[in-house]
C-alpha cells in the first residue's frame, strides 16, 4: 500500500466509522459538533477534525483513524491499514445537531473574544440558566462574577473561564440549555474560583459542578474550587502538579460519582502521591454536585413549605458523606473526610 493509498483511506474512512464497528456509542449528551465522544464501559474517544482526528480524555493518546485502530487494537501499522480499508464504505451514525453556532468572532484573538462578552447580571438569560435551571445561588454567582470568571455567552449560555498560572484565559467552558463545548482555539488548563493561594484543591470535572460543590461548602475559606472541563490535558497536569507541590497541599478528588469520575479521582491520587502532597476522595451525594445541590435546594423548599414531611423524604435525596472509597485490592482507601499522606 502506497502512500497515495494510506492517504485515500484516510480521507475516506472515519474515526466514528472505526468506533462504532468495535462496540463505541455516541454519548450525545456530553458532545458537540466539533467534539463527538464516543463511550464504551468506561472507556472513552472523543472524535475531532470532522472525524479525522481523536483523542482519549484520559490520557494522551491520539492521532488519526490509523493510531485508533492502534490504540484500540494494539497492532502494528500494516495490520492496521487492512482493518481500516476494510471498512470503506461503512455506514456510521451522523448525529443530527440542533446546537446553535455558539462562537462568530473567530477573526479575534482569544483574550478579544472574552473581554468582547459582558458579565452575567440579574435578569439576563444567563443568570436565568444559572439561577433558574442549575439552582446556583446569587451569593455565589456574584462571588464568581467579581473574580472574573463568568460571561454571558450566546443564546442563554455561560462561559467559565480556564485560566493558567499567570491568570491569562486559555479558553472556557461553554454551557447553556442547549449546549455543551469548549471555546474554539482554547486550551484548557483549569477553571478556578477561590483564592489562588488556597491549599485545599477539590478538583470537579466541570466549572458548573466546581460551582455547585463551592455553593453547597459555603465557598469554604481556604479552597480553591477547580474544573478540568472533563479532559486531562498537558497543561492541566502541569498545572495541578506546580499547585499540589506547595508544602500542606491536600488534593481533594471530587469528581462525579460514576465510572470516568473514579477513573479522574485515581489519576489524581496517581498525581499527589507522585508530587508527595495529601490526597483525599469526595464523592457527591448524587451523580453529580450540580445534581446534589438541586437535591438540596429542593428538601429546602419542601421544608419551608411544609410539602414533604422531614421523616417521609427519601434516603437518597440527602446529602450525606461519601462511601470510603477502595484501593484496587478493596482495602479502605479513606472517606470525603480522610486525609492520607505518604
């Protein structure tokens, strides 16, 4: 096979082709139309470049239709190009987008396109989605808003902005109603709310969920509240490295309760116990922190409104701590509340 033939097959075979074959399925929930993951158990590929390209959240492995076979498959280039030849002409599920086009300033530069959007405010639409849908408290949007960390994106949605050491924005997460994605040309890095000098790092895998946990913890003196925007980056390694390095660091992995956010709570640990700094695991009481703090706001009204009496409420609508989480062997690897130090 020529090189005029490995490029054909390139052009004419897709990643998403490859991963629906091999048992991957669409999650449209967590896509967007530039950024299609793909779930299989746990494992996860997100697919980009029109489906020329992919990467894996969880690692850096990534690449071209050829290296996902690879990475898949772990066989060498030859084998790989007649597995991808033999899927010309497979059919794949194109999934019908109805998000809008959520950025239309591309000829600015990253830190233009930030500054060019005006923060949320009472009464806007996206104070509304924040207020209304996701049961963020006022306090805790202004206290977002005063360190500059939101702005009003289009058609009701919220940018949270990731920052690096310097405080520059490398990009934010974008989420509305009826979108979900990652500024274009942006990097992530982390997302931050709290004071930088903070040691107590909870760790979340989204900005909506870092605000949630800050919200249902009283923005907790002492915390800096962090979002990775659901990837594991370079830079977001490195930058979570230099912070859990300082002396008394505690690293808290609080990440969703389900198969990818244990899978991001043992890189963590992985990460601490390299750097030598503390590490604890907070697990939400719900699927996720945003999910909890609608749980709690929710028995709160109930209560004021005397709708659902305290001892009637059901048990899995409470929040209460986490299960200790277990080391590989199933050995008791400490509570939300431990702390565990080499």
């Amino acid at each position: 096979m020529d090189r005029r033939e490995i490029e054909a097959l390139r052009e004419r075979v897709k990643c998403a082709a490859v991963l629906e074959q091999t048992g991957f399925a669409i999650d449209m929930k967590e896509s967007t139309r530039r950024a299609v993951k793909f779930r299989r158990g746990s494992e996860i590929v997100i697919v980009t470049h029109e489906g020329r390209g992919w990467f894996d959240p969880l690692s850096d492995a990534r690449g071209d239709v050829f290296g996902l076979v690879a990475h898949l498959d772990h066989v060498d280039f030859l084998e790989c190009a007649g597995r991808v030849a033999a899927l010309v002409g497979f059919s794949i599920t194109e999934p019908e987008w109805r998000s809008p086009k959520m950025e239309q300033d591309y000829d600015l530069s990253l830190s233009e396109r930030w500054q060019t959007r005006r923060r949320p405010w009472p009464g806007s639409s996206t104070w509304a989605y924040l207020d209304g849908q996701r049961f963020l408290p006022a306090s805790l949007l202004r206290a977002a808003i005063r360190q500059d960390r939101l702005r009003e994106g289009p058609y009701a949605s919220m940018w949270a902005a990731h920052t690096d050491s310097a405080g520059a924005v490398t990009g934010w997460e974008a989420r509305g109603p009826e979108y979900r994605g990652f500024a274009s040309g942006g990097t992530k890095v982390l997302f931050r709310l709290g004071q930088d000098t903070a040691l107590r790092m909870a760790v979340t895998e989204a900005a909506i969920d870092a605000m949630s946990l800050a919200a249902i913890e009283g923005l907790r003196d002492g915390t800096l509240y962090l979002s990775t925007g659901g990837g594991w980056s370079p830079s977001t390694e490195a930058a979570l490295r230099q912070m859990a390095s300082r002396p008394e660091a505690l690293l808290v992995a609080a990440t969703d309760a389900n198969p990818q956010g244990e899978m991001f709570a043992e890189r963590l640990r992985a990460l601490a116990d390299d750097v030598g700094c503390n590490w604890s695991r907070l697990r939400p009481p719900a699927d996720d922190w945003n999910e909890a703090l609608k749980i709690r706001d929710k028995e709160r009204r109930e209560r004021k409104e005397g709708g659902v009496p305290h001892s009637r409420r059901p048990r899995q609508g409470k929040l209460r701590p986490a299960e200790p989480a277990l080391d590989p062997a199933g050995r008791d690897a400490g509570g939300p509340g431990d702390v565990m130090k080499d």
